[in-house]
C-alpha cells in the first residue's frame, strides 16, 4: 500500500480525468509509460498550455496508471464515467500519502457517523494533527496547507463526491461497480475500498 513520504505535491497537479483516461488507452494500445511522455513532448496529446506543463502530466498521469491493478487498467473504458472518475482518485491516493489518510481518516470517518458535509475545520484539524506529529507537513507553510485544502476540495468535487451550495460542501454517496468493488475488497486495495466507501 501507500508508502510514499508525505508531499504537498498536489497543489500543482489536477485531477485530470480527460487525460486520465487518454493515458489509459495508450497504455491498453501497447504504449509503455516512456512512449507516453515522448508522445506528450512531440505531439502535445493532452493539449497542455506549455511543454512543462506537459512534461508534469505525463509524468504524473504515467505514475497514476502504473499503480493500478492490470486488470482494473485492462477493464477501464468497460466502467461508466462515475467507476472511471472513481478510479482516478484511487490512482491520486496511491501517489499521495498524505491525500490517502485525509480520505481515510476524514471523509471515511465523516461517512461512518452520518455526516452530511465537508467542513473546513475538519481539513484545518486534519493538516494541523499531521502537523503535529510529522516534520515534513510541519515544514509546509499555511499557504501550502490552505491551498492543498481547496485542492482536495475540488478533486472530492471532480470525482462526483462533493456537490457545492454556496460555501456548503456536501457529501454525495459514490455507487461503485459491482466488479470494482470485488477486486479492491479481495486484495491489498482493501483500505481504498474503505475510504471511498466510508466503511469499517
């Protein structure tokens, strides 16, 4: 599962579920991740506005896909766009420590005890307890914090389990494929199961 060390990386990185999906369909037309990035650098397939910007997609788009089970790779575009979308913030988690414990220890545990909205003092408790006992995220600046906060907000957002009213974001129940949600229950992805679904 998700080792990584804790990164503040997301802040300039999107959910990019268009280009998500693209990668896929390379990777499933025989490409490997180095064909990709080449691809991105000669032809601009996912319409980046500058070649770092694109250089940074593929890169991360390549790491996204990679850390997904070949069979849920192989069986992606059979999905409708809500597993496809789900899917996505699966492979973020994987790439993201610090991501995977804000969906598991905050948006699981709000789903547990019935609560109906993402509140902004729950994010702000959650970056200052990984404050307190970690020196990377202390190293953060409350700037980098308040901008990973809206990131998270908004990735919640694209993935179809935030819907916002105002200053109010409440919580939409994610329905996931009957076929996903065997794969990830009956292997080491169980905790992502978890956190998604907001169960013990």
């Amino acid at each position: 599962m998700n080792k990584n060390k804790y990164s503040a990386d997301l802040v300039n990185k999107g959910f990019w579920f268009t280009e998500f999906k693209k990668t896929i369909e390379l990777f499933n037309e025989g490409m490997s991740g180095k064909d990709i990035k080449i691809i991105q650098k000669v032809e601009n397939v996912y319409l980046a506005p500058s070649a770092d910007t694109g250089r940074r997609m593929a890169s991360t788009l390549v790491k996204r896909v990679d850390a997904l089970p070949d069979e849920v790779i192989e069986n992606f575009l059979s999905f409708d766009i809500g597993t496809q979308k789900m899917i996505n913030l699966i492979a973020i988690m994987e790439n993201n420590r610090l991501f995977f414990e804000f969906m598991y220890e905050v948006y699981r545990e709000d789903r547990l005890i019935g609560k109906k909205e993402l509140e902004d003092s729950s994010l702000r408790i959650f970056f200052k307890n990984k404050v307190q006992h970690n020196e990377k995220v202390a190293s953060f600046t409350d700037a980098t914090l308040k901008r990973l906060a809206g990131a998270y907000k908004t990735f919640l957002r694209e993935a179809g389990f935030l819907e916002v009213n105002g200053k109010i974001n409440r919580y939409q129940l994610p329905v996931m494929d009957q076929a996903l949600e065997d794969l990830l229950q009956n292997s080491e992805w169980q905790p992502y199961y978890k956190a998604i679904m907001g169960v013990a």
